[in-house]
C-alpha cells in the first residue's frame, strides 16, 4: 500500500459532526442586544492591546517611529482642508 493512500485513510475528509458549531454558544448569545455589546466589547479590547502594542513598537524603534510621525506630518501638511 503506497504512504499517500495510507495517510488518506488516516483523516477523513470530512469534519467531524462535534466540530460543527455549538447552537448554545456562551460568545454567541441569542439577543442582539447583547451580541452588539459583546462585539463593542471585543472591539474595545482590541483597540486597547493595538495601542499598547503600536507605544511598545514606538519605544523600542524610536528611530522608525520619528521617520512615521514625519510620513504623517508631511501627508497632513500637504492634504488641504
């Protein structure tokens, strides 16, 4: 028996009926409400560890981010109102 027929019979092709979706989900609640405001909260604490991540960036390549902030500078400068 060749190696590929072999690995092929290992796995199957398709997924596995508990891989499926759970219906009852704790992250997805059936109020929209509630989803609207989990999803704000997600988004939140994603756009908190971004900031953090890009100042950490900042601090340790100071010489990158003077060279950004310069970009930005002359990218506003030359956008006119």
């Amino acid at each position: 028996m060749p190696d590929g027929e072999q690995q092929k019979r290992g796995r199957p092709d398709t997924p596995a009926p508990q891989d499926a979706e759970d219906p009852q989900d704790p992250q997805d609640p059936q109020d929209p409400q509630e989803a609207d405001a989990a999803r704000r909260r997600r988004r939140a604490q994603f756009l908190r560890e971004l900031h953090e991540a890009k100042a950490l960036r900042d601090r340790v390549q100071p010489r990158r981010a003077r060279a950004a902030r310069m970009r930005q500078a002359m990218r506003m400068r030359a956008f006119r109102w």
